[in-house]
C-alpha cells in the first residue's frame, strides 16, 4: 500500500542538498519509511524522485544501516 501521507515538505521542489541525502540514505540501506522521516516528504515523492535520478533503493543483499550480519 502506499504511504499518501505528506511531510513539512508537500509541493516544495527537491534542493541539490535533498537530492544529495537522498542518494546518501539509499547508499546506507535506509528503509523508505526512515528517509520518509528524515526528508520530511512521502515515501512516494522519495521513491519518485529516486526514479527520476537513477538511485536505486532496492535492498542491498546486507544489514540495514551498515550493520554487519551474522
């Protein structure tokens, strides 16, 4: 199901810097659910928006959050 709630961001455009932290979240296998937090936008703009710039927020085959499994 999609997330349709909207962050203190709803409608603003995507700064560079916003673009950035987004990539840097995807790169640490950061759920949806948390960058949705702490971009303050919906998982549907965060998952649009990586869309649009070729991140890719598939799960990378490891821990979440750089942790090491066991």
């Amino acid at each position: 199901m999609a997330d349709t709630t909207t962050g203190r961001h709803n409608g603003e455009e995507w700064t560079a810097e916003d673009a950035a932290r987004l990539r840097e979240l995807a790169d640490g296998n950061t759920p949806t659910g948390v960058m949705s937090i702490k971009l303050g936008r919906s998982e549907d703009a965060i998952r649009a928006k990586a869309q649009a710039e070729g991140i890719s927020l598939a799960p990378a085959n490891r821990a979440p959050y750089g942790k090491v499994s066991r």
